[in-house]
C-alpha cells in the first residue's frame, strides 16, 4: 500500500497524511523522499501513527509536521516512552475516548495527547443560520460533552458575529444575509439546544461548568481598518485560496464574494482571541471546518505566539453518503417547538440496519462492548427481535437531547399512534415487550391534546362541524371524516374488530360519540386497524 497526500505543500500551511493500511513499502519510501527533496523541504519527517482501532473504527494516520511544530532538524517530532510515563487509553485521555468511537477524522499535532492529560479548555463553534440546531450539529455537542466527562472545560462559542458573514463551507451558492433581528432571535433558540445538551451546574467555579460566548462581543469592536491592519496582515493570500470551501466556490458558477471569502480570518481571529482571554487550547468541528481551523492555529501562534491544536470529527451520514440531518419532512431539529420528542424519537428509530450501530458509537455514551454485544446479535444470533438496535438508540439520542421526560412523552405519541397497543412503563426498551410495548389496557397513557398534536403530522386528518360529532354514531364519524366510504364498510369494520375510537376498540355499532369523548373538547382520535389513523378536529 502506499501514502497518500492532502492538503497543499506551502510553506506554513498544516499538512495532513493518511497511512493506508498495510504499511508503507521502500517504493513508498523512496517516493516521500523523492517529494521531500524535489520541494526542498528537508525539515519534512514523517512518523506513522496508528489510531487505537474499534469494532467500527480502524484506521491509521501518517502524521507531517511543519515549520511551526517541527523539532530541531535530525530529532524526530517524538520522544521514546520513557518508563513510569502516562499511558493514554480510552479510559483515560478523551482523544483516545473519541477515536474510538470513530469521532476524529484529523488533528493537526499528536501533541494534542499529551496536552489533554491535565485539564484543557475546547471550543466549538455553532453559527445561528436558524433558531434552532439540527441533528447534525449533534456531533459537535457531543464531542464538547467528552471534553468535559473527562474533566475539560467545554467552550461553545455563538456566533453573532460570523452568522452576519455565512461560512461559505459545505454551500455551494452564497447563503442569505441575515438582519440583526432574526440572529438574535436565532441566538436564543441555539443557546436553549446548549443547555439542553451540556451539563450545566450553575457552579461558574466549577472548571467543567460549560462556557457559553457569542462572538460579536469582541469581533463587532474592530474598525474595517483596524482588522485589515492587525489581523489580514497575518494571512497569507495563497494560502487562503487553498482552502476546500475557497477553491470549491472559486471554480462554481456562482463564484465566492469578498465576504465569505474573508470568513476563515474571523473564525481564525476567534480562536486566537479565546486563547488569550480564556486560555482556549483546542478548536473542535466538522471536517468541512479543517480549513478554518488552521487558520486560527495560524493566528494564534503569528499573534501570541501560543501553542494550540485542531481536530476534526466525520460530518454523520447515512451509509450511501448522505448527510444525516433531514427527513422528508425537512429538518430534524433539536428545539421541541420545532420538532416534537415523537417526531424527533420516530427519525432516528427509522435509520437503516447498516447505520444503527455507528450512530449508537457517534451519538451515544453506551460502553462499546454494549454496542458491540448488540453489533454481533443483529448480525449472528436468530433471536434477535427486529429494530431493538434502533428502539435503543432513539431513546437514547432522545433523553440526550430532550431528557427522560422528553424519552416518555415520545413513547406515549408513538403508543397512541398504535392502537391497541400501551405503553408498558416497566418494560425496558430494547427488551420485547421489546419495543417497549405492553397490552395491558390499565397501563395506557392518557390522552391528551398535546400528545395527539404531537404525531398530527404522521396522519390524515378532518374537521367536523361539532353538530355533526357529538350525539352522531361511530358508524356515521368514520364515513363523514372519510375514514370508511360508507356505513356498511364501517359496520363491518366494528364487526371485525378494526374500529377505534381514542385507542378503545368499538363493539357496538350503535355506539355514539358523547360531549365526554372529546379530548380537551375539540379532538377525537379514530382508527381502521392499527395503522390506518385519523385525528378528528371538532369545530
């Protein structure tokens, strides 16, 4: 096998290697030196590095310093383990934690690993594009509430200031500009998801106690010349351009205005300003993000002259490529008033065989031998009852996001989208009563407004002038709402079984709707078997 190349060979530009597996033969040797010297780079070494591997997760890296962390010229970047060192495993050091979940996709210096043996503080960046994040943000929540497992100080930084320019990564066309009203709405709704997700104490002295900043607090006090002067002196042009997100655009149709363009010198400014004010030593984000965080290690050593470090973890896709983050409802959001618990739990118990048990490694904190012992079960065992993998990981992911109310509320919305079926709330979930199902009518929850809204989406509905309900047989509802196309097919329904109204099953065909049934006096919840609904609207 042999090393393939990254990135762009300029001088100061961070570099990035990847060890295929196999090893690297004396042809792939003797090409690294051919390159070395044709470049005259005789500082360029190169020290393989293998990735602590996973049942998900095996990879290795080839690492290539560069002028700014290179070691004096004969010494190699590394020094020999000395006995009685500290040995860095995933129980003890939150990069090998991370690595092993599959969530570093790059670093710019193995000295990262010893830097986070004693307490750090790491920031993520979210930019308010909407008032709320998505699924796919998830990541970087997550990999911030690693940081502070292990006893790191999570920074997560807002950006107020950036959401003004649009990060011209990932897009291919310029994003909207947003006014000022509907990013400080949008500030707020993302400041929510951060509490949602980090742990928060209210002990400020607490070092782990998350750090929430938004940068227009100090970006907004540069004057245009004054951030010409002290700041873009310190890009280089070219190296600007060689950025993914830059060189993507710059060959579009569209092209790349001056404003995006200039968007990797504010996120750069960002880190190097969090590392002189708040001792910020690492920048965390999407792959699509390599390049602006390069920037502000840049930055930050030309101004302070301080030593920090960027990692990147895999953008979460599907298992032919897409990205995770939409259904074919829009996006999956994390604020409650975006997306229901129900809505939010249904998204991710639908995700595919070949993507439960990364997603259960990415977005979870269930030890991996659990997930493993699951991984093996799916594959191997007869047994196995279908979807328990993905009951497991949405309830997780949910409780995540939305806490243990949120887990039940979601439970609820999906047993009363089952008729016939209760929630059993001494079942565990991924045990049979599996599902998390049980049949016991006394353990139904009760239905309310709020909880049929909920899954209103997820069924046809009718309004119903109130004269023509209350007082009004089933058999006469269910023809009127256009469940059953005429009474005789509704009787037969009731005689069979299939009828249901607010979940009870309908015996009597002469059985009327009262002012009773009404759920909070202005919704009835009607069924045709299990799985053909419809939510009734009395007007």
């Amino acid at each position: 096998m042999f090393c393939t190349f990254t990135g762009t060979l300029r001088t100061g530009a961070v570099r990035r290697w990847r060890w295929l597996p196999g090893g690297c033969s004396a042809a792939d040797a003797a090409w690294i030196a051919a390159k070395r010297t044709a470049l005259q780079r005789p500082w360029l070494t190169c020290t393989p590095r293998r990735l602590l591997p996973s049942a998900s997760f095996h990879s290795s890296r080839l690492r290539c310093s560069t002028p700014s962390d290179r070691s004096p010229r004969g010494q190699t970047t590394e020094s020999p383990v000395q006995p009685g060192a500290p040995v860095d495993d995933a129980n003890t050091n939150v990069i090998r934690a991370l690595e092993s979940r599959g969530l570093i996709e790059s670093v710019t210096s193995d000295e990262i690993y010893a830097l986070c043996r004693r307490p750090v503080s790491v920031y993520v960046g979210f930019d308010p594009t909407a008032d709320s994040l998505h699924v796919g943000n998830l990541l970087g929540l997550l990999v911030l509430r690693w940081f502070q497992r292990f006893g790191h100080k999570p920074v997560a930084v807002m950006g107020g200031a950036t959401a003004r320019i649009g990060d011209p990564s990932g897009k291919s066309t310029e994003r909207p500009l947003l006014d000022q009203h509907t990013i400080e709405r949008n500030l707020r709704g993302i400041e929510g998801n951060l509490r949602q997700v980090l742990e928060f104490t209210g002990d400020a002295a607490r070092f782990t106690e998350p750090l929430v900043l938004n940068n227009y607090d100090w970006l907004s006090r540069f004057s245009f010349l004054d951030f010409l002067r002290d700041v873009g002196k310190l890009a280089r042009v070219g190296n600007m351009l060689s950025k993914d997100a830059v060189r993507t655009r710059l060959h579009s149709e569209e092209g790349i205005s001056f404003t995006e363009f200039s968007y990797q010198l504010l996120q750069g400014y960002d880190f190097a300003y969090l590392y002189s004010a708040h001792g910020v030593t690492i920048q965390a984000g999407g792959s699509d993000q390599w390049g602006n965080i390069v920037t502000g290690t840049e930055m930050t050593r030309k101004l302070f002259g301080g030593s920090v470090y960027g990692l990147t973890f895999p953008l979460l896709t599907t298992s032919d490529g897409r990205k995770l983050g939409k259904s074919e409802k829009g996006a999956v959001w994390l604020a409650p008033d975006r997306l229901s618990p129900y809505e939010f739990y249904q998204f991710l118990f639908k995700v595919s065989d070949e993507d439960v048990c990364r997603y259960l490694r990415r977005l979870t904190f269930l030890p991996l031998e659990q997930v493993d012992a699951l991984e093996h079960s799916m594959l191997h065992d007869a047994d196995y009852v279908a979807n328990t993998a993905q009951r497991l990981l949405a309830a997780e992911v949910t409780r995540l996001v939305h806490g243990e109310v949120g887990v039940q509320a979601a439970l609820a919305a999906t047993a009363i989208a089952s008729p016939g079926r209760v929630v059993n709330p001494g079942a565990s979930i991924g045990s049979d009563a599996a599902d998390g199902y049980g049949n016991a009518a006394a353990s139904a929850p009760p239905l309310s407004a709020a909880l049929l809204e909920s899954i209103a989406s997820d069924m046809p509905g009718a309004e119903v002038p109130r004269g023509q309900v209350v007082g009004a047989s089933v058999v006469e509802l269910m023809v009127r709402a256009g469940l059953q196309k005429s009474k005789n097919e509704a009787r037969r329904l009731i005689r069979n079984g299939g009828a249901y109204l607010n979940n009870e099953r309908v015996t009597d065909e002469s059985r009327s709707v009262h002012e009773a049934d009404l759920i909070d006096g202005r919704l009835l919840l009607l069924a045709a078997g299990k799985k053909n609904k419809m939510l009734v609207r009395v007007l």
